[in-house]
C-alpha cells in the first residue's frame, strides 16, 4: 500500500450575492469548474449564502503551493481589465485565491509568495484565503 501525500488545491474564487454566471465566463472566456448559485442546495441541506465561480486545480500531490498557483494565475493573466468591469458591474463582488493543504506523513508544501504573486494579486482584488489540514501520523522516532 503507498502511504498517502501531501496533496494541495488551488482555486480563484469570484463571489457576490448574485450575479450572471454565464457574463462572468463568457467575458473571462474560460470555463470554471464550480459554480452555484445563492440559495441553492451544496453537498449539505443548507442553502449557499452567495453565488459563486471557481476556476481551480483540483487535488494535486505537491511540495510547492507555486505550482499549483502559478496555474491558475497564469489563466487569469492578460485578464485584469476584464476583472476590473466585472468589478464595476457586480459591486459586490469579492475576488480569492483558496489554498487548501493537506499534509500528510507531516511532508509539509513550501508556501512562498514571491512579490511578483502579490503584485497580480493585489492588481486583481484577491485576497488570499489559507486552509490546513495536517493528517496524523506516527513519527518514525517514537
């Protein structure tokens, strides 16, 4: 049996209380891979506080959240001005970067971001939103 890895997501979330889906992706002219809409049903009963599209990497064995990172901002690069009438027309719209880590066998990911990744991030509006999840497991010492 292979021991489990560390695996990192990253995903570009925009979120606002309500607005059009399909404007969002045919002015980005990319395709997101989640989306849902206020009120609906998610994997629990409860109904979503906002509407949402994500553009995002899926689970990926790493020890660089860069990696993972780099691709999707790579995607949105060139796109700024689009974000910034995105922005005008949906007031309340917020913009993240979600970083979700799951470290396992304590084999933690490098977590730099490099001026040039806060620059575009700040350009954009996004804020960064960190989530950790460290796994037990038996160090070889003990």
């Amino acid at each position: 049996m292979t021991p489990a890895q560390t695996e990192v997501l990253v995903y570009f979330r925009l979120l606002a209380d309500d607005f059009s889906i399909e404007d969002v992706t045919h002015r980005l002219g990319l395709t997101p891979t989640e989306t849902y809409k206020r009120e609906e049903k998610g994997n629990s009963s409860r109904p979503r506080e906002y509407t949402s599209w994500s553009l995002g990497t899926g689970y990926q064995p790493s020890f660089d959240v860069n990696d993972q990172l780099q691709h999707i901002m790579t995607q949105l690069r060139g796109k700024e001005t689009i974000l910034d009438a995105i922005y005008d027309t949906y007031d309340d719209m917020q913009a993240r970067f979600i970083i979700v880590i799951v470290i396992e066998n304590g084999q933690t990911p490098s977590l730099v971001f490099d001026l040039e990744t806060i620059q575009f991030a700040h350009r954009i509006r996004a804020e960064f939103d960190i989530d950790l999840y460290a796994n037990p497991y038996q160090d070889e010492d003990c």
